[in-house]
C-alpha cells in the first residue's frame, strides 16, 4: 500500500513513504527549552505543559492505519495516521526548515 487516507469527517490526508512531516509533541517539564511553543504553567505553577516540534520522515505506511517514522537523530517511531498532532509539510515549511529534517538516504 503506498499511502493511507485518512478522514474521520476532517480533511482527508494521504501518506507515502518519504514524506515529511512535523509532529507536535507536547511535554511537560520544571524549564522548557527555546524551541517550546504553546507554553503554558499546570495547576500549582511548579511545571510548564508545552508542544515541541519535531521534524520527522515518513519511513512505511503501515495497513494497520500506523505509519512508522525516522528521526534526526536516525530513531524510529511509531504513530497513528489519524493523530491531529501531525501535520505534512507545505512548501515553504520545506524551504524553512530543511535542515532539520532527516535524510534517510544516506546510511
């Protein structure tokens, strides 16, 4: 299968293999880093919840409705299709940050 669609009465998404993406992972931690955006204190003010976002590659498709992504760093991970913390990459998302996405052509 090259790609999976996904729509649960949302816009449709197709991924193939090789797309980019960026996930917004969101963290909670006591000094959230530079790159931290949405960054907000929980209840009593001791930590920050915020989002990072991550510039991945789409390795496989899975059938199973999972697609299985490469890091920077060269790490492996697994996700849900339909998570709405994925977003694919536009143009000039592509010409920003193109470094920071990983070339998994080379080995």
């Amino acid at each position: 299968m090259s790609g999976y669609v996904i729509g649960e009465g949302r816009k449709m998404r197709r991924f193939s293999a090789g797309d980019k993406i960026i996930y917004h992972k969101p963290k909670s931690s006591f000094c959230p880093g530079p790159r931290a955006k949405q960054v907000y204190p929980l209840e009593h003010g001791e930590a920050y919840h915020y989002v990072v976002d991550k510039f991945w590659k789409v390795d496989k498709v899975n059938d199973d409705g999972t697609l299985d992504v490469v890091t920077r760093t060269g790490k492996k991970n697994r996700l849900l299709a339909s998570d709405p913390n994925i977003s694919k990459v536009h143009l000039l998302q592509h010409l920003f940050y193109r470094k920071r996405f990983p070339d998994i052509n080379k080995a």
